[in-house]
C-alpha cells in the first residue's frame, strides 16, 4: 500500500520521541536507542531537506523564510545530537543535553505538524503526497541502512516501525501478545519495554 509524506514523517516522529522517552528513562545501556536515534534523526531530517522541503516551497505552502527556518531547526538538532554522542552515558551533563536535545526537537515537531504538514496537504494532491513519501522513504532507509540501522528492511518499513506501531496499543494488549509469544519478563516490563521486546521479536522473525 503507497504511503504519503505526510504519515511518514509522523510516523517518525512518534518513533523518534520514543526513543528520546527511553533514552530519559533508561539507566543501563543507553547505546542502542542512542544509536538509532542518531542515525533515524539525521536520516529523517536529510530526507525532510532534500526531498520534502523543496516541495514545500515549490508549492507555496509556505513561505521560503520558514522552510529554511526548519532546515536551521534541523541543524540546531544534529549538533546538539553530536555533542550528546561525545558524552558518557553516565556523566550527569548528558542528561541535561538529552534534555536540551528532547527540547528543540519537540518545537520543531509540534511547529512542523501544526503548519508545514497541513500547509503541504493542502497544495498538493494525494498522488504527489505518495511520490514524495516514496521518495522520501528511499532516501531516508539508504541513509539509515549505511548507518547500520534497518539494514534488510524495504523502503519505509525499517527497524523501529513495528515498535511504533505497537506503541499505539495498550499495555493490556501489549501483554497478552508477549504472553502468547513467550517474551520472558513480560511481567515486570513497561508498556515501552514490551513494545520494544516484542519489536526485536517480529524482527527476528524476517
């Protein structure tokens, strides 16, 4: 089934503010999540530059002074992102970065889904939506797949999609579907944990 831009890039934010959640919550290895929300993050905003952005601005949906304003926000993000890489874990600074780094990327997602997102909609059609979703999937999964994440997956359905989609169950339901998988543990995790479990138990399966 064709995805549109739109739900892709909203997609990735929840996937991306996830992972921040996870980051803030988790007190032991805080490699992996770091690690794919690195590459997810540069990944997503490259793909947003270089193939949405432009068509944002051709459409006139919104002033050219305010796409570049998001590309800054991107930049804004990414070195915020570095500094955060060159950190211990367990260094009391990389919290307060983490913190700064959740920050700006919460603005620049609620300014993008409340303006630039419906803006676009509005503009174009609903195949122009598809062709820029496909497009920007590709160039999203090639940045991610040389980074190490994803690496397998078809365009748009990368490592991570299936936890965003659990996320969007209750922890209920998350529970029962770790219980008939046989995910041990089950019991004392967090709806977020489970998520994750049963993610990496999907994957294992391809």
């Amino acid at each position: 089934m064709a995805r549109d831009a739109i739900s892709l890039i909203t997609q990735d934010h929840r996937r991306i503010e996830q992972l921040l959640q996870r980051l803030e919550s988790e007190r032991g290895d805080r490699g992996t999540p770091l690690a794919e929300l690195a590459a997810r993050l540069v990944a997503h905003s490259h793909a947003e530059e270089e193939i949405v952005y432009p068509a944002v601005a051709q459409s006139g949906a919104r002033d050219p002074a305010e796409v570049r304003q998001a590309e800054n926000e991107h930049h804004h993000a990414e070195d915020l992102l570095h500094r955060l890489q060159g950190m211990r874990p367990d260094d009391a600074e990389f919290d307060r970065m983490l913190q700064r780094l959740a920050d700006a990327v919460g603005r620049h997602v609620e300014e993008e889904e409340k303006t630039v997102l419906p803006a676009l909609k509005g503009a174009v059609d609903r195949k122009r939506l598809e062709e820029l979703g496909r497009a920007f999937a590709e160039r999203r999964d090639e940045e991610m797949r040389r980074a190490g994440v994803g690496a397998g997956k078809g365009p748009g359905e990368l490592v991570g999609s299936d936890e965003a989609e659990l996320m969007d169950k209750s922890r209920d339901e998350l529970y029962e579907e770790a219980r008939r998988v046989g995910v041990k543990g089950r019991s004392r995790m967090s709806k977020d944990q489970l998520a994750h479990a049963l993610a990496q138990q999907r994957q294992g399966r391809h």
